[in-house]
C-alpha cells in the first residue's frame, strides 16, 4: 500500500446494500475466514446487549456499551495476529472475546470483581484503559519497544473521537511518528464524547486530517463495515510489519445507544439520528452482505447466535460463581516489594473485621 | 429556605453567583446541554447561554491552561474537572501556572478561577471514579482548596471560592450528591474559606474530617454514645485551615482522630496531625491517630468498603485513645 498524505477523502467501503451500491470484496479472505469474522462480530453483539441486560438485573455494575461498534473491534482485531498487542479502552472492554478470553473475566471487569483484572500476557490484550487517550503512548512504547528487540509484532491502541483532544494522544501520536514504530492509532469516531459532538470537540475537517501532522498516514473508513475496517487495519499492518512506521485509522460509526448505562442520552442527541444508524447497524450489514454472498444461511446465522448465547450464559454462570473477593486483596499486587506498613495495615483490618 | 439535595445546593450557587456577576464563565466536559454528568450544571447554559457555559473538548490541561487565560482576560471562570482522577492531565497546568501566576506578576494580575469536580469512593464504579486528591491540591502553594459535607456548605464554600481573588480547588462529595439532603439558603450564601464548622459538641474525643468523612465521623460518634462524648469537627476548608478551631477543640477533649479516605502517606490527616504536634502536643493525652486510606490502588469495587474508613475503624482508634 502507498499511501500518500494527506488523509483520504472519502470513507473506505466494502459491503453495498444490496440494491443500489455494489458490493466488493476483500482479496484473501474465502468462505471460511468470512464466517470466523461473522462470529466474532456475533460474539461481541451478543456480549454487549446480554450485557445491558445483565446491568439492568443488578448483576453487573456500570457498563460501557459497544453496541454497533462490533465491526470497529472485530474487524480491525481481524487483521493482527496473535502475538500483536491490542491497548482497548473502555469501549473495546470485551474484545478479548475475540482471542479466547472468557467472558466471565470481561463480566468480572463490570462487577467489579477482581477475576476480571486479566494478565495482559494472557491474550496479548493490555488493561481496559478508563482515563481517556492515555493508553496511546503505552502502545506506542511497546511497538517501538518490540522493534527495538527485532520481534515483529504490531500493536494498536482504540480510542473515541473525543480522545483526539488529549495531550497524551498527541505525545503517543509524536512519538509513533518519530520512532516509526509499528502502531495502528485506530479512532471509533462514533461522534460523540458523551453529550459532546464531534463538531465541538475539533476543527479539524477530519480526524484522519490529524495525521498529517504526526508524519503518518490517515486512512477513513466505514466503521459498520467490518470488511472494510479489517481491510484498512491490514494495510496499517502490512506498513507496520514492513518498517514503514504507524497509521492512523479513523471508522466511523455512530453511537446509536448511551454512552453508558448510568447516560441519559435524550438530553442531548437527535433521535432521528440515532433511528437511522440503528437500521444500518454493522451486524446486520454485514449478515445481508454474506447472505447475498450466499455464504451465510439462515442456519448457520441461528446456530452462530445460539453458540454466542450460550457462551454469554456459562460466562455469567461463571463470573457469579466466582467466591467472594478477600479484603486482604486490597493490600496486594501494587508492589513487588511491599512497605512493611502495608501488612501492619492489613493485620489491623483483620482485627477489626474480625471483632 | 428550601430543602435541597447536595448537587442541587451546587447547582443554586452557579445559577446565583452567575447572576450576581456577570464575569463569571463555566466550562468543562459535558457542563453544557448535558448539565454535567452528575447535571451540577443543569440549566445554566439554558439560562445564560452558551456564551457563559460551554462544554469543552475532552482535555484537562486544555481547559485548566484556557482559564488561565481567560483570567488574563478579565472572566471569571468556574471549569468543572468531570471526575477527580481525571483532573490529573490538568496538574501541570495547575502546579505550574494556576499557582504561581500571580506571584509571577508580583501581585500585578490575579486568577480568580475556581476549579470543582466530584470526589471519593464508596459509588461502585469502574476503576478510577473513586480517587480523593486533596492532597496534590493542597500541597500547591499559591491554590486554595475547600471540601463541604453538607448541602448548604456545597453552596457557600463554592459561592466563596468563586469570590475569592484567589484560585480555589472544590472538591464535592459524589458519595452525598443525592442523599445529603438539608434547607439551604435562597439567594446569596457564602461561608468563608478557613472557618471549620463543629459538627457535634463533645468532651472526650475530637474526630477531625472532611467532605465524606463527616456523615462516617457522626455515625462512628453515635455508635460511641455512652461510652464517650465525642466532638466532630467539619474542617470544610483545607487551606486556609482553621487553626483556631482545631487547637480549640483539641485542646479541650485531649485526643485527636483524623478520618481521610485519600491514601495515608503525606495525606491531609497528617498534616493536622503535625500541626496538633506542633501547636497542641501539651494538651493531647495519647497520639494523634489516622483513619485513612491505605496506600494502594483504590480497589476494584465489590471490596471497596474494606478499603474505605469505616465506622469500626473509627470507634476502634476511638477506643485505643480513650483506654490509654
Ligand atoms: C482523562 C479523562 N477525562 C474525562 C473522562 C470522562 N469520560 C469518560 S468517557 C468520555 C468521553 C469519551 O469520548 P470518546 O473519546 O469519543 O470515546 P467514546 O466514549 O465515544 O467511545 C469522558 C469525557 C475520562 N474517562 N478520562
Ligand atoms: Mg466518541
């Protein structure tokens, strides 16, 4: 791929409508690696909305949902191999999923249980990032870090649009540019940064515009086309692998749901808006896409649902039955050489818990 | 008066300093349409406009550095930091220049901007909803910082903080936003910074807090009831600190146990235990003693509350000093 700065135009597409917009294809991948990538995204639908589900039973606690962000996290996580890293924010909690990780741990995240602090070496999945754009400079630290020993191993960092705006996204973006690490900064411009519009959070025409001034390309992409974020993430791979340094990828999408589960959106966002991004909703595309294709039938589309169900009901099966959490974990793991204090204070708790 | 919740109080005290003066700008993330995320802001971008309250870009440091700014200009801001562990882009701004502008200037400019955000544990929220960081605010010279536990200290610490020549960090209890609930006076209320409020007149004991710590501290006095009379001193202000109060209080009890749920070490609690070391150690029958946070990684939630100061914890340091 030669990609010339500045950033594309146009969003990158794939998959059409079936009526009048074509559909493509992305060269390389036949029937079988287009039915994995299905599955991934059913993985991760079915996660988020038994999800909400689970939020509103009380049995998980403040959740950040992903609805119609699947194709973003799938599709790009698509494009890597195992051994390169992904740094997920809060929005990309669960892609795990789509390397193995058990969804009780991901649950266990939401309920705050320690079971869901996974080891990041585990799946090649760093921790679930909470303070906006800081884990950017962590991925870039490890592509370059990687390059420095010889291994060829990518890694990419996923964060919103409003991230954009941080000191540390522009810090991690520099540094990307300047050590040509092999890192993919890949943006979820769903347009909103909690009740704030992508119109007040930059100037910038785009965001892939950004790029420019990090000496790295932009690329645009249809974030609810799956085909074509995995697509754009493989050529950012293919640079990276080639030692021609990081790419930026902005999907866009909409956020067709709450920002999260404690969010009242009808305070501030269009509803006709939302109505429209829902009925191009990036599964449902991608499920008429393969059906066209007549890859995909109806049931293999309901054994593939019921498969991805049954996983989310042991995975909550499992996280519940996780015992309860000891207090004398509050005083572990933040040291490899603990202050005597700490065990002056735990013995303290006891004590007191105990009388 | 009217009964009003702690966000509420909150809320009153924008609309009426807003009103009063007309210099004054609110700005942060989601403050606007939104009202802020826990809606402390609601309706003000309604009633004076987008010009007077604006949400901002999703950057701490941006927001805290344009208000620098914007005091050179001649407003008067109030930004809002959405949570307290997500102020901490903004420290370099704050360290650095909110806290030594004006000596910079040799007195020549002022920065009265006045920084809120919603602080401390206890909500059963995802990692880093919880921190309490008065002490970074605090130990910065040049920036003073006020904690309220009650509704009508939330409007009159904040109407003070904005009034104040100086910048001022209000840290407001997330804990008690809606279940702190009490009649706050209508119109203008202000308390001063550097007046504590005794929350409960006693003999034996003095528990020392702040901000969520007081409804703790009064349950752990009640739980004491017959045992010991215990004083609760509300400090509400944390710099400037009420000195007098404190001195005045210990001196007549005899024992001190300060309640913080920031981390232990280098926390506020001890510096009132070092000022009590300096200026009271004649009066105090035992040691000062700390009930605080310890000094980890605020925990993952479903084990929050060991992590937190509690009521046994308190009676417990309670009971030592009394026994000794
Ligand atoms: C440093 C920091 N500031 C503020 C927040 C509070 N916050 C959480 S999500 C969010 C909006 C993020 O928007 P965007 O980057 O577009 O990502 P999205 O949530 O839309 O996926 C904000 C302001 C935070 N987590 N971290
Ligand atoms: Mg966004």
């Amino acid at each position: 791929m030669s990609q010339v700065l500045p950033a594309e135009g146009g969003l990158r597409r794939v998959i059409g409508d079936g009526e009048s917009l074509p559909d493509g294809e992305v060269e390389g991948l036949g029937d079988a690696e287009l039915l994995a990538l299905y599955r991934d995204l059913v993985l991760l639908r079915t996660y988020d909305e038994r999800s909400v589900v689970y939020h509103r039973q009380g049995r998980i606690g403040t959740y950040a949902i992903f609805w119609n962000h699947e194709a973003m996290q799938a599709g790009a996580a698509f494009a890597l191999e195992e051994r390169d890293w992904i740094f997920p924010s809060y929005r990309e909690s669960a892609i795990g999923l789509v390397r193995g990780m058990p969804a009780s741990t991901v649950l266990s995240w939401w309920r705050g249980h320690p079971a869901g602090w996974w080891n990041p070496e585990d799946s090649n999945v760093a921790s679930i990032c909470v303070p906006i754009g800081t884990h950017v400079p962590h991925a870039v630290g490890f592509a370059w870090g990687s390059k420095l020993k010889g291994e060829d191993r990518v890694a990419i960092a996923f964060f919103g649009d409003g991230a954009t705006s941080e000191g540390a996204f522009h810090e991690g973006a520099t540094f990307a540019g300047v050590t040509k690490a092999p890192a993919i900064l890949f943006c979820n411009n769903n347009q909103w940064a909690i009740s704030t519009p992508l119109a007040e959070q930059t100037a910038a025409p785009t965001l892939a515009d950004k790029a420019i001034g990090y000496g790295m390309p932009g690329l645009r992409v249809d974030g609810c086309d799956v085909l074509a974020v995995y697509e754009a993430t493989r050529d950012a791979v293919e640079r990276a692998r080639a030692g021609e340094g990081p790419t930026f990828i902005e999907a866009v999408t909409y956020r067709s749901a709450p920002h999260a589960t404690a969010d009242d959106p009808s305070i501030y966002i269009d509803p006709e808006r939302v109505e429209e991004a829902r009925e191009s909703e990036c599964v449902g595309r991608y499920e008429r896409y393969l059906v066209r294709a007549g890859v995909l039938t109806e049931e293999t589309i309901e054994s593939v649902k019921n498969e991805a169900l049954e996983l989310m009901r042991a995975g909550i099966a499992e996280a519940e039955a996780e015992p309860p959490a000891d207090p004398g974990l509050v005083f572990e793991h933040a040291y490899a050489d603990p202050p005597a204090t700490l065990a002056d204070d735990l013995a303290e708790l006891r004590r007191i818990l105990g009388g | 008066m009217a009964e009003k919740l702690l966000v509420e109080a909150v809320n009153d005290a924008l609309h009426v300093e807003m009103e009063r003066d007309a210099s004054i700008l609110v700005l942060g993330e989601d403050v606007g349409k939104l009202g802020g995320v826990f809606r402390a802001t609601a309706g003000l971008q309604e009633r004076f406009g987008a010009d007077r309250c604006f949400d901002t870009p999703l950057a701490e440091a941006g927001i805290l550095g344009t208000a620098v700014g914007l005091c050179m200009a001649g407003w008067r801001p109030v930004v809002e930091m959405q949570y307290d562990a997500f102020s901490y882009p903004a420290l370099d701004q704050l360290i650095n220049h909110v806290g030594r502008y004006r000596w910079r200037t040799r007195g020549a400019m002022s920065f009265p901007l006045t920084i809120r955000m919603p602080y401390g544990g206890g909500v059963r929220a995802p990692e880093l909803h919880d921190d309490s960081p008065e002490t970074y605010y605090v130990h910065t010279p040049g920036v003073k910082v006020a904690i309220p536990s009650t509704p009508a200290d939330a409007k009159g610490l904040l109407a003070a903080a904005i009034r104040d020549p100086d910048p001022v960090v209000v840290l407001e209890p997330k804990l008690h936003y809606r279940t702190a609930k009490q009649e706050v006076p209508e119109g203008e209320h202000v308390v001063p910074l550097g007046e504590a409020r005794l929350a409960r007149e006693g003999t034996d004991v003095t528990l020392i807090a702040y901000g969520a710590m007081i409804p703790l501290a009064e349950r752990a006095a009640d739980a004491l009831e017959g045992e010991a009379s215990c004083e609760v001193l509300d400090l509400r202000s944390l710099k400037p600190l009420d000195e007098d109060a404190l001195l005045a209080s210990v001196s007549k009890t005899g024992r001190a146990v300060v309640v913080q749920e920031a981390p232990r070490v280098a926390g506020f609690a001890a510096e009132v235990a070092a000022v009590l070391a300096e200026k009271a150690i004649f009066d105090l029958q035992g040691p000062v003693l700390r009930v605080t946070g310890y000094d980890v990684p605020y925990p993952y939630w479903q084990i929050e509350d060991a992590y937190m100061p509690s009521v046994e914890r308190v009676v417990d340091a309670a009971r030592r000093l009394l026994a000794a």
